[in-house]
C-alpha cells in the first residue's frame, strides 16, 4: 500500500510541489510537507490522530503502586501507555533510561539511544 505522502503534492496557494519534512511537536516527529514559497504546511493525516491521541494520553494521570522487590522498588508502567509505545516505536527496550529529573521528578526514556538520534537529523521544533 502506498501512502499519499509517496506522490507528488502541489501547494492550495502557489501551485508549486511541496517538499517533505518531519517536524517535532511536544517531543512527538511528525511527517509534513511545506511550500518553499509560501511556507504553508500539510501535516501527514495519520500523524495528526496519532499526536491527538499521544496527547489525550498525556492529560492523563495513573495512580500506580510502588512495591519493594529484592533490593529496589518497583513502580508498574500502565498498560495503555506500553502500548502507545510499543504501536508508535514499532520497537520497545527492554531496557529503559531512568533518571532523576528534578525533586519529586523521575523520568523514564523508552528506546532512547534511536530516539535521541532521531531528533538530530534535521528536524525543525514547532511550538
């Protein structure tokens, strides 16, 4: 199946074809195309309900245990969110990053060393 991004897309404004770009958005890549002449945008319709959902997800708040086993303790990450991971990254670590973020603040990158790699190659940040 070929996506429509594949094809070329000519600018609603000047008539010129646009050209592709990822953009990054809250952390999250997006596939876009933008008109070099008149800076208009088309953000993948895909990437879009995915972003939505990424951000739906986001405003949500998981009360989880913390429980003692062996020497650490141990918090469960809820399933809906592995998911959300493991649907977006095609591949999920088993190992993941912690770190102490700030006071009260830990945080945990999934799949980092790809991620971190990703971001670095020509991706422009959008507010």
């Amino acid at each position: 199946m070929t996506d429509i991004f594949d094809n070329k897309i000519l600018c609603r404004n000047c008539s010129l074809e646009m050209k592709p770009l990822e953009i990054t958005k809250n952390g999250f890549v997006l596939r876009a195309i933008e008109c070099k002449k008149c800076s208009s945008r088309v953000i993948h319709p895909k990437d879009e309900q995915d972003f939505s959902d990424f951000m739906n997800l986001r405003k949500k708040e998981f009360n989880v245990k913390m429980r003692f086993v062996g020497n650490s303790y141990a918090v469960s990450i809820p399933k809906e969110i592995v998911n959300f991971i493991r649907e977006h990254e095609k591949i999920m670590n088993d190992m993941v990053r912690l770190c102490f973020e700030d006071f009260g603040k830990l945080r945990l990158d999934f799949n980092y060393n790809g991620a971190a790699a990703k971001l670095k190659n020509n991706v422009k940040e959008i507010q």
